[in-house]
C-alpha cells in the first residue's frame, strides 16, 4: 500500500466518522424540537440518537459485534442517514438537511469496506 493510499483512507475514514457524528447530532436536533413538554423533547433528544448509534455499533461500524452481509450493511446506514435527513427536514431545516445528504450519499457511494 502506498503512503498516498493509505493516507487517503485515513481522511475519509475522520470524513465518515464526522459524518456520523452530525447525523447523531441531527437526530438530537429533531428530537429536541419534536417533542411536546420538557421530558418528551429530552427524552427525544437523548433516546434517538442513542438507539441510531446503539444500531450503529453494532451493526455497521468498521468493528461491530454483529457481521451483517453487503446488501444490509447499506441498508442500515442509509436508514440511519436517512432518518437524520428526514429529522432536519421535519424540524424546519430542509436545506441543511438536504444538503448532508448528498455529501454523505457521495462518500457512501465511493467508499471500499474500511
């Protein structure tokens, strides 16, 4: 593997993992505006994207507990990522919602198993 290779690799690995990281924060968004009363949106807040990345961890990510075939491993993280579009949409922010999406279908789409 060259040093240009594997360097590479390394960025859209920290690109992907940033990625994940504003799609938990997208979910929290949603469920903090979602919600009606303090303890809804709270609970909102924290449990939406604690189960997206319950799921996450344990399907998905690079060294899951769970090895799921090619054809689930894509459909999971586009429900994860597709909820956290769906999320920003419904919370009042299309543009930003939109916009994550497409950056994140075009990394998923010229990404390798890392």
């Amino acid at each position: 593997m060259s040093a240009v290779y594997t360097s590479i690799k390394s960025v859209n690995l920290a690109l992907r993992f940033l990625l994940e990281l504003c799609a938990l924060a997208a979910l929290a968004y949603w469920g903090s505006h979602t919600g009606t009363g303090l303890i809804a949106k709270i609970g909102l807040g924290i449990g939406t994207p604690l189960v997206a990345a319950v799921i996450w961890g344990i399907f998905v990510a690079s060294k899951a507990s769970v090895t799921v075939p090619e054809p689930w491993h894509l459909i999971l993280e586009l429900l994860v990522f597709g909820s956290a579009v769906a999320g920003l949409v419904a919370a009042g922010r299309p543009t930003l919602g939109w916009a994550s999406g497409r950056r994140r279908t075009r990394l998923t789409s010229s990404r390798g198993r890392c």
